[in-house]
C-alpha cells in the first residue's frame, strides 16, 4: 500500500499538534518542526529553515520521544540524518 507525501504530512502535523511541552522558559511545539517533514519522510533534503527550527527545538527532543505518537517520527532514522546534516545532534536521553 503506498501512502501519499500529503497524507504523511497531514498526519505528522496533527500528531505534533497534540504535543505541545514546556520546559522552563522554553516551550516546546513539536509543530515548530514542520519545516522538517518532507526531509524526515526522506522526500527532501533539510532546509535551512528546517535545521535552524531542529537546533531551537533540540532540547525537546528527549520530551519530544516519550510520546508514543511523536517517538516513531522523532526516532527515525531520517530523523538523525536530518540532525547530523544540520549539525544538530540528537541528545542522550
């Protein structure tokens, strides 16, 4: 069954608009990551968008892959090479 880059992107939204953290002054909106949905589903290399909203969203990211709905996006394997191009390694949660 082949799903539309539409349709992951959809999903991926809503999922990330579900999860809204904060952490002290920062607050965590995993939907500031949108500009990073069509490099993590491997449609598209990182925008400079994307790697600068990635790098202001990097303390989340532990937060970020406690929720099962947002861990199979943030986890992923295009998720890290996504980070590792933008210079933004994940952290060790």
């Amino acid at each position: 069954m082949k799903i539309s880059y539409a349709a992951i992107c959809i999903v991926f939204v809503l999922l990330l608009s579900e999860a809204e953290l904060s952490m002290g002054a920062m607050t965590c909106n995993p939907l500031e990551l949108s500009p990073c949905a069509s490099a993590i589903t491997g449609a598209n290399a990182p925008s400079a968008i994307c790697c600068s909203k990635l790098k202001e969203q990097r303390i989340c990211l532990c937060q970020y892959m406690k929720d099962p709905n947002l861990r199979k996006f943030v986890n992923s394997p295009n998720a890290r090479k996504v980070a590792t191009v933008c210079g933004s390694p994940f952290p060790r949660c």
